[in-house]
C-alpha cells in the first residue's frame, strides 16, 4: 500500500492536535463537577495517568487505521467515541464545563458526518464532512456578532486584545503585536477581514471553492495564532484537509 492522500493525511493530524487538547484532564484529580453521564456512574477512574495512557493507544491504533484506510468505518467509530468521552470527561473537570477546551470540535464533528454518511447517508463521506465545515465557521462568526454586535470587529477591539498578548507568550513576536495593536487601520481589517472569511466558508459546500477558501481560512488561523496567541491549528487542518479530500472516500 502507498502513502495515504494528503487530505487523509491532514485530517488525521487535525485528529492528532484534538485529542491532545484533552491533556488538561490530566491536571485535575477526580471529577469535581460531573454533569451528565458523570453524574449518574462513577468515571473518575477514566482520568488516572494509566487510563490516559490506555485510551491514548487505542486513539493512536484507530487513528493510524482510518489514515491508512485499514477498516476506516470502525476506526472512525472508536475515535469518536473516545473523543467525545474525553469531551464530556474534560467538562466535567470545571465547573460549568467553561474550562472544556473547544479544539475537538470541528474535527469530531466532521468525522462524525463523514462516519454517519458512510453508513447511513445517501451522500459521500467527503460532503458530509464539508457541510459541517460550512457551517462551523458561519456559526462563528455569528457568535460574535450576537455577542458583541459589529463591535467585535472594531480598530479598539482587536487592539485591546492584541495588545493584551504582547506581554505573554513567546517574547519575539512582542514587536509585532505592538505594532498591530497601534495600527487602527490594520486592526480594523483584520476584525472585518475575519468576519467576511468566516462567514464566507460557506461556500465551502462547492467544491471548487474549497480550495481557495481552506488557504484563506489556513492565512487566518497563522496570523490570529501570531498576534493574538490563539492556537486553533486543528480546525485549520481539517479545513485543509477536507479541500484536499479525494473525491470517492
């Protein structure tokens, strides 16, 4: 057998960078605040550093199988599964789940309507997963709208923020988030710039956009990274991945 298609490849990685996002459950003994099925059945003993370990392995196994196409449908079962086990596990850890790291929700809910069609669905995989992607980052952008009106993407807004992550994080990239943050102009287009890319990922459901759209979201995703700290790689991966998806699969 060949190397894996890239865009198998990419979402494998995506996979990769959502199941360590769960590494905070490490940090916290027990389950403080369960809700849900933590709050009917006992599950502490699934965040000791053995259980961890365990279910890291069995991660690593499905992953490398649904990368390389070996039994792809079962494998994509058993990481979703596990993701949303560690989802629920995380939340449990914080008190309202606000601590829950969102990384592994793009990436676990485009598996799960690639591994849904597949064996439900009259549709591929492949569009099933990209219909997902379409709407996540639409979602996104509404969410700050309703939140913080047409202000979110105001020159003061990104400013403020990016000039809040100048002092942290890694000391290099200070010149340049000064620099943004005292630019009016350049912050105000980022925050509209960042606005139209979301909302436009719509077109993500045709197939000739998705290309150039994953490179937009991809531009997005470094330069919010380097100005602002926020890494969000998985989600970009998975953009990439599904644009570079082989049609079929």
């Amino acid at each position: 057998m060949g190397l894996p298609p890239a865009g198998r490849v990419l979402v494998g990685l995506s996979l990769v960078l959502a199941w360590a996002s769960l590494a905070k459950v490490l940090r916290v003994e027990g389950l403080p605040h369960p809700r849900g099925l933590a709050a009917l059945v006992d599950l502490s003993v699934l965040v000791s550093p053995v259980a961890i370990g365990a279910s890291s392995i069995v991660y690593a196994v499905a992953l490398a199988a649904f990368v390389l196409g070996r039994r792809p449908d079962v494998a994509a079962a058993v990481l979703i599964g596990l993701l949303a086990l560690g989802g629920h596990l995380q939340a449990c850890q914080w008190p309202d789940g606000v601590g829950a790291n969102g990384a592994l929700t793009l990436p676990g809910a485009a598996l799960s309507a690639w591994w849904l069609a597949r064996r439900f669905g009259g549709t591929s995989g492949r569009e099933a997963a990209c219909g997902i992607v379409a709407a996540a980052y639409p979602l996104a952008a509404l969410s700050k709208v309703t939140s913080s009106g047409l202000e979110w993407a105001g020159a003061g807004n990104l400013s403020l923020h990016i000039a809040s992550q100048s002092y942290v994080g890694w000391s290099a990239l200070q010149p340049l988030r000064l620099a943004a943050a005292g630019s009016p102009a350049l912050c105000g287009a980022l925050g509209v710039g960042t606005l139209i890319i979301e909302a436009g990922v719509i077109a993500f459901v045709w197939a000739p956009a998705r290309l150039p759209l994953a490179a937009l979201v991809a531009a997005m995703h470094v330069g919010i990274a380097l100005l602002m700290g926020l890494h969000h790689y998985e989600w970009m991966l998975v953009v990439l991945g599904l644009a570079l998806w082989r049609k079929g699969d």
